[in-house]
C-alpha cells in the first residue's frame, strides 16, 4: 500500500488502537481528539501519528 492509499484507506478502530500502541501513544488521547468510532479514515489515524 502507497501512502497516498493509507490516507483514504478505511481503518478499523483495533486496528487503528493498535497502531497508536505501536507508536507509543496514548490510546485515550487518540479517543479523546480523534473520536471513538468503528471505522477511521487512514488521514485521520495518521495526521494524529504525526505523518
């Protein structure tokens, strides 16, 4: 997957915890800017992370 794919990828929410763990970061943190969904869009997930 290119990078501009992970950015309109759909993620779901184990998925995008885990890699938030992966990280380093808080998972609290991510729910609490982020939102608590079932799904993520990969921009999101990895705006947050920094990318």
């Amino acid at each position: 997957m290119t990078f501009e794919e992970a950015l309109v990828a759909l993620v779901p929410r184990a998925a995008a915890l885990a890699e938030v763990r992966v990280h380093g970061c808080d998972e609290g943190e991510f729910l609490t800017e982020v939102g608590d969904r079932e799904e993520y869009l990969g921009e999101d997930v990895l705006g947050w992370l920094g990318y």
